[in-house]
C-alpha cells in the first residue's frame, strides 16, 4: 500500500503516538464487536506492522480489553477519556490503527468494507443521503 508517517493522539490529548512504516491494508470493518467498540456502524482501521507504533505520550495511561470468547479482538484505550488507540495484535502479527485518531489525512482511503454480511441495516448502505458541512438546518 503506501508509505506512512503520521502522528495520532486521543481526544483528551493525553495519549499521542507516531506510526512509520507502509500500510499493509484499510478497512471498513463492519463487524458487530467493532461497532460495539466505536459506538458507530463501522470501523475504520489501518493495517499496520506490529513495529509501526511508537508512543510519543501517556503510554502508561493506556489499558486494554480483550473480548474472552475471542481469538484476536482486543481494544486499546485512553484510561483518560476512553478513546480507541492503535493496538497490537498478541501474537504481534499486526498493528490496527483506528484512522479517526489520527492527526491528519492519512492520504489513502479505505480499500475496502470487511465484515459487510454483519452490516448494522441502518449503517452505510450507500444510499443517497443529505450531506451537510456542518450541522443540519434547524427543522421548521
């Protein structure tokens, strides 16, 4: 894929990391432990080298959650504010790096939406919706 250095932080500014290294994948994950994880109806994650990650600021306020039924699916979150952070998997085969944390445009776009057999019905069928760069007007 293409060659990343980017930096990512959490919402409270607490946690900051930096990734180097090429992207092996960009997915829109539509599973259903993703979408409990965001609270959204996809997951948006880089695939990276386990390697890529280096944490630049509180990486002693991270704390994890891993799902006991579960081969691979952990989460990786700001104790702070509880924002996802990028994760290494534990048998350090890949590092998921979820695309909203970061600082800036990453440059690449998602390669495909993985999972779409558990899509939430109300979740990004591609249908025609109104678009607005802000909030919407106020309803009359």
């Amino acid at each position: 894929m293409s060659k990343l250095n980017l930096s990512g932080s959490c919402l409270c500014g607490s946690v900051a990391y930096e990734i180097t290294g090429t992207s092996r994948a960009f997915f829109h994950c539509h599973c259903s432990r993703c979408r409990k994880a965001t609270g959204t109806g996809h997951a948006s994650n880089i695939i990276m080298q386990p390697d890529s990650v280096t944490w630049t600021a509180g990486e002693d306020l991270l704390n994890s959650y891993k799902v006991p039924e579960a081969k691979r699916f952990m989460t990786t979150f700001c104790s702070n504010c509880g924002s996802l952070m990028p994760r290494v998997a534990a048998d350090k085969s890949i590092a998921v790096i979820p695309a909203g944390t970061l600082d800036n445009d990453p440059g690449i776009c998602p390669q495909a939406r993985i999972m779409s057999g558990s899509r939430a019905e109300w979740s990004c069928d591609m249908s025609e919706l109104p678009e607005f760069d802000t909030y919407p007007p106020a309803a009359e």
